[in-house]
C-alpha cells in the first residue's frame, strides 16, 4: 500500500491556496498572516452560527458534521499562525 501524501489531509481551503508561508517574501508574509487571521475571523462566524442553529437535544448528523469540519479547518489556521509567531515571521 502506498504512503498518503500529507497534502492529502489538509484542509479544502488550504490544499486550494497552498500554504501560507511557502514564500520567502516578508511582505508576502505578512500578507498570508493577514489572510490567515481573516480567514480565522470568517470561521469563528460561522461556527456561532453552526452553533444557533444547532437544537439543544438530539442534534442532527449534518450539522455535528458542519461543526467538526469548521473546528478543523480553524485548527489549521490557528497552527499556521502559530508557526508564523514562532518563526517571527510578519510581524
């Protein structure tokens, strides 16, 4: 059996845009950075509202679903981010 290639776990989103800090540039960096905390923004709003509509008792497959992929996907984002602040990159 073939070893999966790491690309293949990644977030929808980021094996579509390529990761945030390939380039060297620091300006581009900074702009990935930027990308990164709007990115993480956009997903905290969606999963407040993932979260009102989410029923109280007996929550639907679908929705835990939506719920668990969006976590991820923020997962991901904060982590880059974290990457970037330990590297000292974009600030």
């Amino acid at each position: 059996m073939a070893a999966a290639s790491s690309r293949e776990y990644q977030p929808e989103w980021l094996a579509r845009n390529g990761h945030p800090y390939e380039s060297l540039n620091r300006k581009s960096v900074k702009m990935n950075k930027t990308k990164l905390e709007d990115k993480l923004k956009e997903l905290d709003e969606k999963i407040a509202e993932v979260n009102k509509r989410m029923p109280a008792h007996s929550a639907k497959p679908p929705i835990m679903t939506e719920l668990f992929e969006l976590e991820d996907e923020r997962d991901a984002v904060l982590k880059q981010l974290e990457v970037l602040k330990k590297k000292k990159i974009g600030n």
